[in-house]
C-alpha cells in the first residue's frame, strides 16, 4: 500500500504542477477560440484537439485542473474547518447543546444539496468575472458541505472528552484553551484530516454535476465540471475518443485522494 | 380447354389471396413526452398537437410546403369584408371515425366550446380579438356563419388549428374527422392510432386515404436513444433533430437526412430597456442608445455562430420573419454585416471611446455587461460564447451566466434584474397577427421593455401604430406593406438583436415514400395523407 501511496502522491503532485505551468505547457490559452477548426483530431499545435468552438483542450484540460484541483482542497479545508468547530463544540459540550447541534445538522444533512446551489447561483450578482464565480463557487460548496464531517468529529470528540487522558488532564488542573489545544485538538487532528481528504473528490464531483447542469464555473474559464459537459452526447463522443481525457484524469485523481486516505487508516 | 380455365382461375385466385393477406402497415415514430391532452383544444405542447396533427379534422389546411390554405371539412370559404365573419360550405356524407355523422352542427359546437372563456382554450385565446360573445349561426346542414365580435386578421388561416369535434358523439372528443383514430394510449410508454374507416378524404385514383394503416407513436424522451432506434430501423423518422445529431446521421446514413433549409425559428439577444430595470442608468442609457445596439450587432460574427455552433445548419438572421416565411418575408432585409470598424465608429459617435484595448462611456464607464441564457441548452451557451470572444475584438467585456429556467423566466418577466439575455423564439403561425404580443409596446411579451404605457420611443409608436393597422385590414398585400414597414424598423432599430435562423433537419427512413420534409411543423408527416410504407418493412413488423 505504500507504494500506492508514494504513486498517488507522485501523480497528484505531478498533474498540480502541470496546470501550475499551464501557461508554459499550452501557450495558445484555454479562451481563444480557433474557428478554423472547430472540433478537430490530435495535432502537433493541439495536443489533444479542440473543442466544439476550436479551443485547445489540452490548454482546458490543464487550466481546467488548475481551478478544480486547486479551489476544491481549499473547499475542503473550509468545510473541514467548519466541521470541526461546529462539531468539536458540540462533542466537547454534550447534552442539550449537542442534541440541539446535531439536529440542525442532520436537518442541514436533509438539505437537497443541488438545488440549494442552483438557487443559491441563481441569486449571485450577474457582473462577476468567471474566476470570482469559481471562487464563489467553491466556497459555497465548502460552506454547504461541512454537516457529515461535523457528525463525524463531535462522536469523536465526545469520547476523547469521556477519555481517562483528558480526566487525567483535568484532574491535573488543565483547563480551558490549554486543555484544548494541548490535549483535543492534536487528537482530532487524525478525523479532520480524513474528513478533509475525503471532501475533496466530493467537491470536485459536486462541481462537475454542476458543471454538467451548466451551473458551474462561467465560460470561458474551464474546470473539469464543464470539460465533462463534452461527453453528454453520445454522438460526438463516439468518434472523437481523446474527448474522455478529463474524464480519465478527473478519476485518476479521485482514486489518488481515496488511496492516500485508505493508506492513512490502515493499521501499520 | 376446361383446363386451361381452372388454372387461370387458379392464378387470379392466388392473386386476390396474396392481395388481402398483405400485412397492414405501421409507421412509427416518436413523442417525446406523453400527450397532456385528447381534446384538440386544449393543446399546448408539442405531443398533443402531433397527435391533434393526425387525428384531427380542419375546415381548412394549411399546406406546409406550398404555405397556402387548402379546403379540408369545408370544400369553400368567404371572410366578410369587416373581418369579424367567416362563412364555410362543408363537405356532404362526412362522418367521425365512430360513424357519426358530420354537420354544422359540430362546427358551431366546436366554436363555441373553443371561444368559452371557462375552458381556457389557447386555440380560442388565438381568435379573441375584442370583447363581446362569438356568435354561430347554421344556415344548413352543410352551410355556417361565424361571427367574431371584433376583427381577426388572418381569420380563415386560424382554422387550421381547430379540429372539430362532435356534438353529440357518446365518445365525444376521441370522435374525430381526421385520417387516424386513438385506438390505444399505454401511459408513459406508447399510443397506437388506426386508420379512420370515415376518413373522408381519397387520392386521385379514388382510394381511400391514409395508405399506412397505423401509427405508433412511442414515447421517447432521450434524443441519442431516438436517433439509434432510427438508425436500428425500429422507427422511421424524427420530425425534428438538433445540428449535432443531423452531423452524426450524415456521417452514419446519409440517406436518412433531410436538411429544409431555414425554418421559422430563430435565436436572437435583446437589451433590457426597462427603466425601472435596477441596474445602472449609465448602463440603461447604452442600452436605449440605438448607435449602441447596432454597434453590439456588428461586432457579431453570425456566420461564424451559423458554421461553428449549428455546424452550418442554420443562416445569419436577418430580423423578425424567416425566409421560410415565403409571403411576409421581407426581402428587401439583409442581415447585418460583421464589421467591427463600423460598429467602433458608431460607439464613437455614441460617446464611446476606446482606451488600452478597453471600451469606456463618455463618463469614464467600463463598457461590460452581462448575457444571461438558460443553462443545459449547448448552443445557446456556445452562442454566448462567441458573442463574448467577438465583443472582446471592440473593447466590451461579457460575462456570460447560465441560470435554471425558472430563475431566467423570473429575471426578464418579474424582477428585469439582468443587462442582456439570449433565447430562442419557436415560430409555428406565419401571420403577423401571431406577434402582435412581442410587437405592441403594451404587450407583455414585449422583452426588452414589457406593458409600456405609452411608447417609450417615436419608433415604438410608430410599429404600434402600424401592427395595429395590419391588424384591421383584410387587404393581405396592404398588410404586407405595413409589416414590411414593421421588420424594417426592426432592423434599423434592432430591439432584438436576431442571430440565426436554424435550418429545418429532420430525419426519415428510405422505406417511407412520398415523404417531402418541409420547414413548417410538423415537417415530415406533414403529408401524412400520402405517406407510403414499402411492404418489406410491413413483413419484418
């Protein structure tokens, strides 16, 4: 499993550099529209042919990676943060104030998460660059996507606070932010870390179902959600195979998350 | 010699056996959605009105290739000189597909339940030109005046869409006059349609049409699923395909697609001019500026849209009516040409000037707005796409939105919060009198400024005044000159800003004969009359 790790690891490291230097890999720009040659086959100048309006899809997919691999762990880390606020609080607190938390989470939980963004997009200020639509994007997924990781971490909090450790502390005369930062968080820390490994490829996906439903980020930025819209139809997909290119990166890459966290849980 | 006879009469036996024992024939098509409706008038949506297509019987027909009324029920026709009257003669021995015999009776029926305001009947709403009752008045059996209480232009043509109903029918609205019946309706998965016995019409030689004996229309919503069943040989047409789906079919089976040539609908963009609109006057007044409008109209690449995103199955618009529309098509029109340099002059003289590469108002405003479409419809996303590249060549910056349909619907009808929209408009009337609800400044269906009081601009005023003066005559050529009048403020002034006119694809199998696919809906069975089906395919079924 190591090796699987070190592999992961090495492919997600390489992919994000490649769209970090996107710019350098594909100079013609994710934007410019080659009318010319509209969908046309693998060449030397395009690597990967061009989309349906003549753009570069190898300058897409890299630029399309960029946004979605880049704001989706930032994503992450919101929710993650929220969650563990949220349900930190609520595990170290108990009682009424748990139950209380815990409902308004599930009642989050029971929330229709698609339509919740479609509304929430719906009522976005129209004058926004593509790149603040990205960025609102995501951080409405990170903002929406904190309940089930909040569930998660307040069962574990509330059992570290039942801990003899933590009595022990206690009874040592640890107290308030000592006996928080010293004593629960580093605990924590494994559960949120797993939370925030497995939220990412949840928010990449989310952003390409929004992205399929023509919700997701504005043109002419690319991101995997609008790269995937390409294969909605079965009669261009069937003779133009390179289209499946983001597809086969956007699983490369989820698989990569899920074997660096499968990888963390195991026992050694 | 005894001989010879018996097996001459063996012969011609054999002959007349072959000749009954021939397989009955069924076309097959279809719906992509379920029929919300048995009652021809109460159609709205595309799968009623096919199934109203070919089960109804009309007064009048209108014949979607020559585009010219043709006798149905009634074998003639007069429109008073007023407008408000129409007098029809109807066909002798008629009868319903359950033996019911036809009558003026029906007609007056059908009449007067279409114009009850209680049934909400959008084919009624189509004749209400004024406030008062319908009158009908039988002067015989085969012989009725109707009587509107205001004048409706385009009156007899209105009759194409009303299919007449029986009066005193036990099976009331499944009693029909057209060339098939319902015979069997499977919720959600299909409906059979048979041949009417009474259908009343007969090809030249004296047989009774239809020549196909059923119809079976399966409901299927998904396009690629449609297309491969077609290509299968499991269906014989699609009335209607998509650019996409017509290159995939060329590439695949040829012989199966039929290009028409340009239809009646047309993608176009409009500014929104409303002045309660809240978005910045700075950016109403660009949006009233005509110089602006046409500025923004001649830095678009139409025939790029046409070529790129319709895969050249559409043509550059040139304004309100399609070519297709052969009478009330102005001629004189061309579309508007892509030519930046003129469009950069004419922001000049609007005030505009261009600074780093970057289009400002005379205040010192960046020209950027926003065009909104409704999300999942591709070529309207790629359309704004392009617009957005082709505005970057003179300085503006676009930001293109995508929203769901119901929000889209509530920002340019209720609230009026966005700059600029692109949508579609499906055409199925010829007749001006079919966009009075765009054209009429106090119209709702006035997009870029909706119920205006007054008119807001001379040109306005002017349209207003010439719609409604079209409206009121019966003169078809005094109309026409009016409407010409009428498409060619609309080029000048371009409150719509029309991109493309979509070409009529559709898709047929070589075992359909006498199949003639034609720009007006519905474009392939529109002869459905005279469909033929060639016996192999009658065997395999």
């Amino acid at each position: 499993m190591k090796v699987a790790r070190i592999g992961a690891i090495t492919l997600l490291l390489l992919v994000a550099l490649a769209s970090v230097i996107a710019g350098c890999l594909a100079p013609s720009g994710y934007a410019r529209q080659f009318r010319d040659i509209p969908d046309a086959p693998p060449s030397r100048q395009h690597w990967l042919g061009t989309d349906d309006l003549g753009r570069d899809r190898f300058a897409r997919v890299l630029y399309g990676t960029r946004v979605s691999l880049l704001l989706a762990p930032a994503a992450a880390l919101l929710a993650s943060f929220l969650a563990a606020l949220i349900g930190g609080i609520a595990g170290l607190a108990g009682g009424r104030l748990q139950t209380i938390v815990m409902a308004g989470t599930d009642l989050f939980l029971s929330l229709p998460w698609l339509f919740l963004l479609i509304t929430v997009r719906a009522v976005m200020p129209l004058n926004v660059s593509p790149l603040t639509s990205v960025v609102i994007t995501f951080a409405m997924l990170g903002s929406l996507g904190w309940a089930a990781a909040a569930r998660v971490i307040c069962a574990d909090a509330r059992s570290l606070h039942n801990s003899d450790f933590l009595l022990l502390a206690r009874a040592s005369g640890i107290s308030g932010w000592r006996l928080v930062s010293r004593h629960l968080v580093p605990n924590l820390m494994p559960v949120i870390y797993a939370q925030f490994w497995l939220s990412v490829p949840v928010f990449i996906l989310t952003e390409a179902n929004l992205g399929i439903l023509g919700l997701g980020v504005s043109e002419p930025l690319p991101s995997w959600g609008s790269l995937l819209r390409e294969l909605e139809s079965y009669s261009s997909i069937s003779s133009n195979p390179w289209q499946f290119v983001p597809l086969l990166l956007l699983l490369a890459v989820v698989s990569c998350f899920h074997l660096i966290v499968v990888d963390r849980e195991l026992p050694a | 010699m005894k001989r010879r006879h018996f097996v001459w009469l063996l012969l011609v036996l054999a002959a007349l056996c072959s000749a009954v024992a021939q397989p009955p024939t069924q076309l097959r098509f279809c719906l992509r959605s379920e029929p919300k409706t048995f009652n021809p008038l109460l159609v709205e949506e595309d799968s009623s009105d096919t199934v109203r297509y070919l089960t109804g019987g009309v007064l009048v027909r209108l014949n979607r290739d020559n585009q010219k009324l043709e006798p149905g029920l009634a074998t003639a026709w007069k429109v008073s000189k007023d407008g408000r009257s129409i007098t029809f003669l109807l066909r002798r021995g008629v009868k319903f597909s359950d033996g019911t015999p036809f009558s003026a009776e029906d007609v007056a029926y059908t009449v007067q339940e279409m114009m009850d305001p209680n049934l909400h009947s959008s084919v009624g709403d189509t004749f209400r030109s004024g406030e008062g009752k319908t009158e009908t008045r039988i002067v015989s059996p085969t012989k009725i005046a109707i009587t509107f209480p205001a004048p409706v232009a385009g009156l007899d043509r209105l009759f194409d869409q009303v299919a007449i109903m029986s009066s005193n029918s036990p099976k009331k609205e499944m009693a029909v006059l057209g060339p098939y019946y319902v015979a069997e309706n499977k919720a959600g998965s299909y409906l059979m349609l048979q041949r009417n016995p009474n259908y009343w019409k007969h090809d030249a030689s004296g047989r009774p049409l239809p020549f196909i004996d059923s119809v079976r229309l399966d409901i299927q919503q998904n396009r690629d699923l449609e297309l491969l069943r077609l290509e299968r040989g499991e269906i014989d047409l699609v009335n209607s395909i998509d650019a996409e789906y017509y290159e995939k079919l060329v590439a695949d089976k040829p012989a199966l697609a039929y290009d028409a040539g340009p239809s009646l609908d047309s993608e176009h963009m409009w500014f929104n001019q409303v002045p309660a609109a809240p978005i910045g006057d700075y950016k109403k007044a660009w949006f009233q500026s005509t110089n602006f409008r046409r500025a923004v109209s001649e830095s678009i690449n139409r025939a790029d849209l046409a070529r790129i995103v319709f895969r050249g199955h559409a043509q550059p618009a040139v304004g309100i009516v399609s070519p297709a529309n052969q009478f009330w098509f102005n001629s004189k029109l061309q579309p508007h040409p892509f030519d930046q340099k003129s469009a950069l002059q004419r922001l000049q003289q609007g005030g505009f000037r261009m600074q780093d590469g970057v289009l400002h108002d005379g205040a010192g405003h960046v020209v950027e707005f926003s065009i909104i479409t409704n999300a999942g419809n591709k070529y309207r996303e790629r359309m704004a796409t392009m617009i957005q590249q082709d505005l970057a060549g003179v300085g503006i910056k676009v930001n293109v939105v995508t929203l769901d349909f119901p929000s889209l619907i509530e920002r340019i009808t209720r609230t009026f919060n966005y700059e600029a929209c692109l949508l579609g408009l499906v055409n199925t009337e010829l007749d001006p009198a079919s966009v009075m609800n765009v054209w009429l400044s106090s119209a709702e269906n006035h997009q870029w400024n909706p119920s205006e009081k007054t008119p807001a601009t001379a040109w306005e005023a002017e349209i207003d005044h010439l719609m409604r003066a079209q409206a009121s005559t019966l003169d078809d050529h005094k109309r026409k000159q009016y409407f010409d009048r009428v498409q060619e403020i609309a080029w000048e002034q371009e409150p719509f800003i029309y991109l493309v006119t979509k070409n009529a694809l559709s898709a047929v199998s070589t075992s359909v004969a006498n199949a003639h696919p034609v720009v007006l809906r519905p474009q392939v069975f529109w002869n459905i009359d005279e469909l033929k089906l060639a016996p192999e395919v009658a065997d395999k079924r």
